[in-house]
C-alpha cells in the first residue's frame, strides 16, 4: 500500500469517528469494551483501562438544546448542556457510567443532576485538591486515586497492579506519538491539514486505545518521509479550555495561520509529564496527575499559569495567541487579563474568542481571524 493510500485511509478512519454522533460512537466500539464517560482529563485513563473499561472523553457535541434547559440555567458552559442533553436524549445509553472531577461549579452540579436521574450503574465524584501549593496535595491525591480504584473493583473485579503497569506503558507511548506529530507540526515537517489533526487528537478519546496506538504508528510511518513545501503561513498559539474542534482549527487554517501548538485540555496540556514507569502504579499516577496540568480551577502558584504558558509560547515561535474560551467559563476568564498581559509583555498579540456550539455562529469568528492573522502578518 503506498504513502497516499495509507493516509487515506488513516483520515477516513478519522473522520468516521469524529463526524458520528455520540450514540453511533459508542456503538461501533469493540463488544464487551464496557465504555465509561468522564470530561476532565484529571481522571487516571489509565486505571479505567486497567479495569477493562473504555475511557471515553465527553467533550460537548452540536446537539440542539431543548431538555437540558430544564435542569441546568442558561449560563452554563456549552460542554455541560451539551452533555446532559446528549444524554437525556438517550445518546450516551450505551455508556456504563461516567466519571465527574471536583472542578467547577457547572460540573459538580451536573453530576448532582446526573446521579439523581438514577440512568447509570456507574457514577463516580473524583475529588481532586485545589490548592496543589499545600503539603497535604499529593497523599490527598493519592488516597483519592485509591478510592476510585476500589471503586472500579466493584463494578469490574479485582485490578492487579500489573495490569496497571500495562496501561500506564500503553498512554505513555500514546503521548509519546503524539507528542512527536506536534513536533513535527512545529517544525513545518508534517503537510497534515488542521481539520485532520484536530479530528486526530479529538478520535484518541473516543476509540479503543490499542487501536489509536497502532493508528498513530502507521500516521507516524506514513509521513516520515513528508515535508511541507512553500510553508509560509503566520504560526500561531491557541490557548484555553476548548476541546479540539476541527471547525475552529479550519477557520485558522482558512485565514492563512498555522497552529503550532496549544495548551489545550485535550491537547499539549496533558503531555506535559508521563507517569514514571518504575514507581508502585498508584504512587506513579498520584505524581503524574499532581504535577502535570495548570488548569485555571488548580492553584499551582501566582505565577506558575503564567510563566508555563510564555515559556511554551516562546519556545513554539508563535506570533500571537488565540484564546478559545467557553462562554461562562469563570475560572479561565478570571485567569484571562493577568495571562493578556504577561503576553503582551513580551511582544505578543492575544485575540479572546468566546465560543459555544462549534457548528454555529462561526461568520463572526471568522472575520475576527482573519483580521488578527493580518495584523500578525504586518509585523
């Protein structure tokens, strides 16, 4: 099979996965794969495989909202109506349960309103410390991933630490690969449109992860001789709490952009450190998800947030940054103005999108785009 055929392929297989709605997702899973839902990537993927579920990320869906209205106010970010929609119009029947993180106050109602309609076998509240600073952080987080490995016992029996250690080997080589088509995204190495790549990342949460390995190893193969030719597009950062979105990542596109990295949580974010190899598995995932995330609902430090995200905007070679931000979502826009202007004190141009549903309304994000790759362009 030549070059162009396997990647073929490999985009079809993609886009299958990603262009489905949830229910047809879930569906077309291995049988007996026993998926379970989660939103936050604090929540260990790594003992949900081990347990014999499927890890299977929520990440909002353009669904018209009628039902969810009825249980969450209109100021709830997309991800939350959007989910609890999705669910109450029986697309996510198909999952075992889902798994909610101590994030925000959106999220832990939404898991107040999900466990009283009593529709899941499966219901988890994993409490993730807040203050990361404190002392007392990492035996809390610790002690937390061991309840929820008891709890995973219940549902699907005993889980031996060296299935664990399986697991963990399998998402570090996932991040692994991952990591180096974002490499190669960077360094002009790799002709991937931006629609495929975001569709890529986004399939890694929905899709048996032996699978997704292979996946990324034939990708990996199959462009190894590629280069960009003629790349002359303005390199940008994109930065916030939105999921990958290959609507947003094509307006970019559109707008003669590239993105060359992100902090994401569906993105680089979560690359930022792999679970020790040669740790006890629960104290090795206990490090893992203490130090790796700087999200807006974890205090790591005044500056931490900051400094982490000039570091990785510098060393991208971006020109300026795009926001995505969730309407409504309180932590990353309390966090906005002081990261506005630590960028802006190093000669970096932000632009702030708001953004809801990721299938409407994107005529005005589009001028927005473009005019700010412009503006990037005269410098």
């Amino acid at each position: 099979m030549d070059r162009q055929t396997s990647l073929a392929k490999i985009q079809e297989e993609v886009e299958t996965i990603v262009s489905s709605g949830y229910g047809e997702m879930i569906s077309r899973l291995p049988k007996g794969c026993n998926a379970v839902g989660f939103f936050c990537p604090y929540v260990p993927e790594e003992l949900l495989h081990a347990a014999g579920a499927l890890p299977f990320r929520l990440m909002g869906a353009p669904v018209k909202i009628s039902q969810a209205t009825r249980h969450l106010p209109a100021y709830c970010c997309h991800l939350a109506k959007s989910s609890l929609e999705s669910w109450l119009q029986g697309e996510l029947d198909l999952l075992r349960g889902v798994i909610f993180c101590h994030t925000c106050d959106s999220m832990q109602g939404l898991s107040d309103i999900w466990a009283r309609q009593k529709r899941s076998p499966i219901h988890f509240n994993l409490m993730i410390p807040t203050n990361l600073d404190s002392d007392h952080s990492h035996p809390y987080l610790k002690t937390e991933i061991e309840r929820f490995k008891e709890f995973l016992e219940s549902h699907f029996g005993k889980i031996e630490p060296g299935r664990i250690r399986n697991s963990i080997q399998l998402f570090n080589r996932i991040r692994e690969k991952i990591g180096e088509i974002y490499r190669r995204r960077q360094e002009g190495n790799t002709p991937l449109p931006h629609r495929f790549f975001a569709g890529l990342i986004r399939a890694g949460y929905l899709m048996d992860r032996q699978r997704y390995l292979g996946l990324l190893t034939d990708l990996l193969n199959t462009l190894s001789e590629e280069t960009a030719r003629g790349e002359n597009s303005v390199p940008v950062y994109l930065a916030g709490n939105m999921t990958h979105s290959p609507s947003y990542f094509s307006l970019i596109e559109e707008a003669g952009a590239k993105v060359v990295r992100d902090d994401l949580c569906s993105g680089a974010r979560t690359l930022r450190l792999m679970v020790p190899e040669d740790l006890d598995p629960i104290e090795a995932l206990a490090r893992r998800y203490y130090t790796s995330f700087f999200c807006p609902t974890k205090h790591m430090g005044c500056r931490t947030r900051e400094e982490t995200l000039l570091e990785d905007v510098q060393k991208s070679g971006a020109r300026g940054v795009i926001f995505l931000l969730y309407k409504y979502c309180e932590s990353h826009y309390f966090d906005y103005p002081d990261l506005k202007v630590a960028l802006e004190s190093k000669g970096l141009p932000s632009l702030l999108l708001d953004v809801e549903d990721p299938s409407y309304s994107l005529g005005q994000l589009k001028i927005r785009i473009q005019a700010f790759v412009e503006m990037l362009s005269c410098d």
